[in-house]
C-alpha cells in the first residue's frame, strides 16, 4: 500500500484549512443564512474536501434529486457523508460515537447529521421523529443501516428499526452502494474500519493517487410497494450488496 509522504503532507495541510474555514464558517456565516442557504454551502463544501482529500466521486444511476427520500448505504468511511453531499445535501442518521471523533465530529454535526444513542430507551423513536420531519420539508436524510463499517468487500445485515420513519411518512427509498476504488481496483486500505485510528487513515487516503468512489444509485423502493420495515430493510440490504459485488449498478 504505497503511499506518498510529500502528497500526504500537502493534502493534509490543504485540509487542515479547509475544515478550519468550514468551522469559522458554521459559527460566523451559518447563524445569518436560511435552511436552503446553509444546505447550499455544506454540499459546495464537501465537494471542496474531496478534491482537496485526492477522491473523485462517481455517480452511477439516477439518484432521487428532488423531494423527500430515504438514501440507505453501506458503511465504509468516515468520508461517506461527504461523498453522498456532494451529489445531494442530506440529513444523515448516525451513531453517538460519531459525534466523538476528533474533528470529524464536529465536521459532520456541520453538515447535519442526526445522532442516535441506542443507549437511550426512546432513541430510534426520537430519531425517526427528527427524520419525519426532515422529510415534510422534502429533504434527503440518509442512513447507514449496517451500524458500523466495512471494508466495502460485503455488507452486514441492515438495522430496520429506523426504516420505520420512512414507511410511516411513506416516501421512496433508494439504496445506494459505496464502492471505493483505487486506479479501478477496490481498495480496502481506504475503509476506516476495525481498529484503525483515524490519523492511520488519513495517512492510506490522503497519500494514494486514483482515489475514486463510486455512487451507485440503484432503483428507489416506492412507498406504494406496501413493504413492512424488515422487509424494506432486507430489500435495500440485497441490492446493495449485489452492486457491491459487481452483479447489479
């Protein structure tokens, strides 16, 4: 896994500003913009990280551009939220944990992400409230339904308790699978998966040349199909996977 120390460096410095004008930005600019203003700047702003960060996003398919709708993806960085930005500003659901990573965690509270605590007794339910009300104002909230990360080579059974908000609000819901790749080959070094800590990461990712994550926007699952939420979960779950073999795009 070849890395390149110069490359890094100049990335790394490059970002370094990038997230600290991001942050200035959320406390000097956000609290004078509109919603759709503040939406405006997160998706300009992901798009910015990731050609600072070296990685080419690749949309295959046709995603759900207007109006509300579930993206549910499989789980493999921390630049995942990022990368579904940049095509589309999304409320995304995610674990507490999250919110702890130096950094990043503050980065994607930014970019306005829903924390669950499944600690807490209520906490699917106080998040599929937050996530209904994302869809009435016709947003995209996206979910990672896995829980936790992979090294994009499969994907875990989906949680389907929170796939409950988009039944009851019934909207679509459009599977997404997360490809990453490294001059076309996929690159499990880029995951930030298991034990790594996050400066091991950003040293695999922010050091390789020919980064690029591919998008894959399969069919959405109306809310005509009448699917319970295990269902929709075990849906979305199958054809994620098949894409993330290669048998479907």
């Amino acid at each position: 896994m070849p890395v390149a120390p110069f490359l890094f460096l100049f990335r790394f410095v490059c970002v370094s500003a990038w997230i600290l004008l991001g942050l200035l930005t959320e406390l000097l600019v956000f609290p004078v913009l509109g919603r759709v203003r503040r939406r405006r700047v997160v998706g300009a702003w992901s798009r910015v990280l990731l050609r600072l960060c070296g990685v080419r996003v690749r949309p295959v398919g046709a995603p759900v551009a207007r109006g509300a709708v579930l993206w549910v993806a499989n789980h493999v960085s921390w630049v995942d939220i990022f990368v579904l930005n940049s095509v589309r500003t999304t409320s995304f659901v995610a674990k507490s944990d999250i919110r702890r990573w130096p950094v990043i965690g503050l980065l994607v509270a930014w970019a306005g992400t829903l924390f669950i605590d499944r600690r807490h007794r209520h906490a699917v339910r106080d998040a599929g409230r937050q996530m209904r009300a994302c869809f009435e104002r016709g947003d995209a909230v996206g979910l990672f339904p896995e829980g936790t990360t992979t090294d994009g080579s499969h994907v875990l059974p989906f949680h389907a308790g929170l796939f409950d908000a988009a039944v009851q609000a019934r909207v679509p819901t459009q599977p997404v699978a997360l490809r990453f790749l490294k001059h076309g080959r996929h690159a499990p070094e880029l995951a930030f998966v298991g034990e790594q800590t996050l400066v091991a990461n950003l040293w695999f990712l922010l050091g390789a040349r020919g980064v690029c994550v591919e998008c894959c926007f399969l069919a959405p699952i109306p809310a005509s199909a009448g699917l319970s939420r295990g269902e929709l979960a075990q849906r979305a779950q199958a054809a994620i996977s098949a894409a993330v073999r290669g048998e479907s795009a």
